[in-house]
C-alpha cells in the first residue's frame, strides 16, 4: 500500500499515489489562482473548481488546442471516478 502525501489516501500502487497527489498539488495551484483572481470567491468554491479543472487537465489541454466542444462532457463520469479525488478541505 501506498499513502498520498497531500492527504494520506491509500493506494494500491506508487504510481497511482503519485498521480493523485499530482492531482491535488494541480488543484491547490488552481485555487490559489482563483483566489487571487477571482474577487469574492470563496475558498470552498475556488478548491472546488481547483479539483474540477485539475481531474480534467487533459481535457482542458484538448479543448484549448481547438476541440471546445469536449468541456461539454465534464461531469459525465460515474460517481466511482469521482469519489477518487479528495476534497483540499479534508486535508487539514
């Protein structure tokens, strides 16, 4: 087994705990750009959308290489995909 540094989930594998602590690190960035951007968003709002364009990276990379259209189907996954990314907020 395998701890995430950023907030201890467990992982089967190396690579899948390095790759969700990527993601988080990605997410937390994300956040503290909106909140610096982004006049009177709140802290929850801006991880929330920290974790949303960071689990969707790729996707966001497809769509600013010509492929908008592709933002449409965020938020089509199952609830098993999602339930993979911890909130920033239950790190502390």
């Amino acid at each position: 087994m395998w701890k995430c540094d950023r907030d201890n989930a467990m992982f089967d594998s190396k690579k899948a705990a390095d790759a969700h602590d990527k993601i988080l690190e990605l997410a937390e960035n994300f956040s503290l750009l909106l909140e610096k951007q982004v006049d009177g968003i709140s802290e929850q709002d801006a991880e929330n959308i920290g974790l949303l364009l960071s689990k969707n990276k790729d996707v966001l990379i497809a769509a600013c290489k010509g492929k908008p259209e592709l933002l449409l189907n965020i938020g089509s996954e199952s609830a098993e995909d999602a339930s993979n990314v911890t909130p920033l907020a239950a790190q502390a």
